[in-house]
C-alpha cells in the first residue's frame, strides 16, 4: 500500500484493516503521533488527512491510501515552526507533553476552517483531553495562534 506521509511516499506491507497510527509509528518510524485510549476519545493520535484533523487510532490504513497525511513531524515549514507550535512554545502549553502533538494538530485543522474562533468553538471542536489541565494555557495559544492570521 503507498502511502503519503508528510510530502514523501512510503510503501508498506500491513493488513488493510491495521490501525493508521501503528503504521505510522511502526513502519513509517515517526512517533511523534502518540498512542493515548485506541478508541478515537482522547485524541492523542490527531493527525490530519488531507488537511482535515482525525484519530489514527481508529482508522484503518486502507482510508488513507492515497490521501496526504501530515502528521507532528510534517507541520512546521522546514525550521519555521507552525503558529500553533509557536504559540504552544510561548504560552508554556506544556507540562507532560504527552497529548500535546495531537492537540496541536486538532487546532492547526481548526484554525484552517475558523481562524477565529470563540471560546464556544474552542470548546465545541477540540475535543482532545489532557491530563495536566493545562486548558487555559491552551485557550491562549489558540488565540494567540488566531491573531497571527489576521
């Protein structure tokens, strides 16, 4: 199966019905996408399939051939980093870390559909849970985030 992860093609062997995330990790080698419930709630896994954010822990490998995928790894634009990523950075998003990738790549995906949002959309969209309860944090990044596009 081809897939394209990040601008470049990988070509691998698993069964069609293997998890999106595993191939990612295991046959791709990026582990930037992180295992977090395996059953799309936590978010952990967020990557974007042509450009739209879903969990690739509960998709099969066979819905993304043919569709770009990016992942963690594929956000920044060589050593820029991405306005979420910047904006995580500068607001101190952080404390594990752990669900943080897949929370970045649910905004990005946000972001692109609403540069704008409000709190309610924040709320209503990302939907990706983090442990630290670091949400006020990361309701800054977003709209910090969103002012860099206007």
């Amino acid at each position: 199966m081809q897939l394209n992860v990040n601008g470049r093609s990988y070509e691998v062997d698993v069964e069609p019905n293997t998890p999106l995330l595993w191939v990612i990790r295991e046959q791709v080698g990026l582990t930037g996408t992180k295992y977090g419930c395996g059953i799309a709630q936590c978010g952990a896994c967020t990557i974007h399939l042509d450009g739209a954010a879903v969990r690739s822990c509960a998709m099969p490998v066979s819905a993304a051939a043919g569709k770009r995928i990016t992942t963690i790894e594929g956000l920044a634009s060589g050593k820029t980093l991405h306005k979420v990523q910047k904006a995580w950075v500068d607001h101190d998003v952080p404390q594990c870390g752990y669900c943080q990738t897949g929370m970045i790549m649910a905004v990005a995906a946000r972001l692109q559909d609403k540069p704008k949002p409000t709190n309610a959309d924040i709320n209503a969209t990302i939907t990706n849970i983090c442990r630290c309860a670091t949400y006020q944090r990361i309701r800054a990044a977003i709209h910090a985030a969103a002012a860099t596009l206007a």
